[in-house]
C-alpha cells in the first residue's frame, strides 16, 4: 500500500510537470524580449536524439536562419533546436519555414509549443516534399 501511495504521487505530480498550456498565453512582444533569438528560418534536418538523464527523447533540428529579428542569430548560419518528446513537443518539418522564439534550456535551443513560434504559412504541405524523412515524430 505504501509503494502504490508513492507510485501515485510520484504520477499526479509528473503529471502536473508535463501540463499542456496555460489559458493565457505570453505576447509576441513579452516572449520576443524574453527570448536569446528570435529570427525566421528553414528547417534543414531533423535527427532523432535518444532520452539522456536531463531530457527524455526528441528531435534535434538543425535550422538555416533566413532573417534575423531579435537577438544574436546571424542570417545564412545554422542553429540546433531540440524538441523534447513531451506534450509540449514542437513538431516542425524539414524544408518549411518558421518564425522561431528560441529559449535556452540547459545548453540546448528550444521553442516553447505553447509560445509563439510558427509556420510562415498555414499548411503544412513540407511533410509531403520530405525526402529523407525518418520514422520519428515532427519530421
């Protein structure tokens, strides 16, 4: 009984860790300075990453910055956003562009699913043109 009382708390408060978003969202302006880069960019690659003691198992896109918005990205550079494996997984597509809110989280780049980050157009038509596409989730 003891170990299933522990079982449960340890799930209801991992549950709590994994929420989906919050009601109010933050404003692209708020999000933008709070932001290390904010900038426009084609998705180049996508590679599975297995889970590591501090993460659990995501995606590692590599990203081709188009245009510079907030921040130190340099345009025609590449940057390395990771996507944990989590609800709040931010799926994105190897040849769509995405205006990117870039948040440093323990040395990894990445975009908050419930901030402001998007595609630059409203389909996602990428996912048919993906030649290399690889059996994992967001690529």
């Amino acid at each position: 009984m003891k170990n299933f009382a522990i079982a449960l708390i340890l799930c209801l408060s991992a549950a709590n860790g994994f929420s989906q978003c919050k009601t109010e969202r933050v404003s692209a302006h708020k999000e933008m300075h709070m932001a290390s880069s904010v900038f426009v960019g084609t998705v180049t690659a996508a590679e599975p990453v297995p889970e590591t003691w501090d993460f659990l198992d995501g995606v590692n896109y590599t990203v081709r910055v188009d245009s510079k918005i907030h921040g130190k990205a340099q345009p025609n550079t590449e940057v390395t956003v990771f996507s944990e494996n989590s609800p709040r997984f931010f799926a994105m597509y190897v040849g769509q562009q995405y205006v990117l809110y870039l948040q440093p989280q323990y040395g990894r780049f990445q975009v908050d699913d419930c901030g402001n980050s998007h595609a630059t157009t409203p389909d996602n038509s990428a996912s048919a043109k993906q030649p290399n596409q690889k059996s994992a989730k967001g690529f």
